[in-house]
C-alpha cells in the first residue's frame, strides 16, 4: 500500500478528500475512517491469526525433519569414523607385513 502513495500527488490527494468531502458530507467522514480503521485492524488480526496456525501446525514437521537430519548427520559421522579406523588399521598391516 506504501507503493501506491508514491504516484499520488499532493494536489491529487487534496482533490480525492475534497469529493470525498463532497459526496459523504463533513459528519460521516470520521465515521468512515474509523470503519475502515476497524476493517484493517480485523484483516491485520486474521492475518497474524492464520500465520500463527500455519506455524503451530509446521512446527511438528519441522521437529521431525531436524530429528531426521540429525540422525542422518550422526550415523553418517559414525560411518565415517569407522571407515577411517579400517583404512587406518590396514595401512598399519601392510606397514608392519
């Protein structure tokens, strides 16, 4: 919305309020705004509303595919370790024989 205003004058802005002016009359203006205030803060509420839910509910698939990985990153340390006492160990033998 930010992005809108930059291609909006100042003399355009001041035309927009004075047909608004015109067509609402100088009593339900406010009562305008504070109707469009009350509408904005509802959307901002449903939408930090719905991107907690979709957190709560990606919260668990998350745990698990950073259990996964662990795992993953844990066994794949241990395989390597053992292959380098292996390789290690027959170095040694055909050093010695």
């Amino acid at each position: 919305m930010g992005n809108v205003l930059l291609f909006v004058s100042g003399s355009e802005l001041v035309l927009v309020l004075l047909l608004a002016l015109l067509f609402f009359g100088a009593n339900s203006i406010p009562e305008i705004a504070r109707t469009l205030g009350k509408g904005m803060r509802e959307f901002k509420k449903a939408t930090s509303d719905i991107q907690k839910e979709f957190e709560n509910h990606t919260s668990d698939l998350k745990k698990d595919v950073n259990n996964f990985t662990d795992s993953v990153n844990s066994e794949s340390n241990k395989l390597s370790r053992k292959i380098e006492e292996e390789l290690e160990e027959k170095n040694n033998d055909a050093a010695h024989g």
